[in-house]
C-alpha cells in the first residue's frame, strides 16, 4: 500500500466542521469589504454551501509529505495537480 493510501485509511473517519459564515449588511464595515475585493479573497470570504468530504480527504492524503519527497505545496486529486501555494492561492 502506497504511503497517500495509508494516509487516506487513517483519516477516511475525520468529521469536517463547515465554516461559519457572516452576513455582512449592505455599507456594513465597508473598509473591510473593500479589503476583501482589494486583495481578491473574494471567493475565499464565500465558503462553498456543499462540498465532496471524499474529495477534501484525498486532498489532505496525496499533500502529506513524505520522506525524501520535496515540499511543494501541491496534490494529486482524482487524477488532477492542485498547487496550493502562496502565489496561487493569492
């Protein structure tokens, strides 16, 4: 068994706790807002309703590094490279 099967058996029980979102008012905190659209996290503000707990777990099994492997911040899921770095995520 590869180590991202390993990994993925002994997280496949993890429970995920969805945020908590905030609605804010129409002019409420509108610095903040401008903030938000100024450094683009709009999308990241605005947590999906619905996601595939599969999906997130095999995810977090092909990102744990291993021995000898580099530390780029990427995953294989379902057959696609997800780069997770500071440059993609901003």
């Amino acid at each position: 068994m590869m180590f991202a099967e390993k990994r993925y058996q002994q997280i496949k029980n993890w429970t995920f706790i969805t945020e908590r979102q905030i609605k804010l008012q129409d002019e409420e905190y509108s610095e903040f807002t401008v903030e938000i659209c100024r450094i683009n996290w709009t999308k990241l503000a605005q947590p999906l309703a619905k996601f595939d707990e599969d999906v997130v777990r095999e995810f977090y099994a092909n990102a744990w590094p291993t021995e000898g492997q580099s530390n780029e911040l990427k995953s294989k899921v379902r057959g696609t490279w997800i780069c997770y770095d500071r440059n993609v995520i901003n």
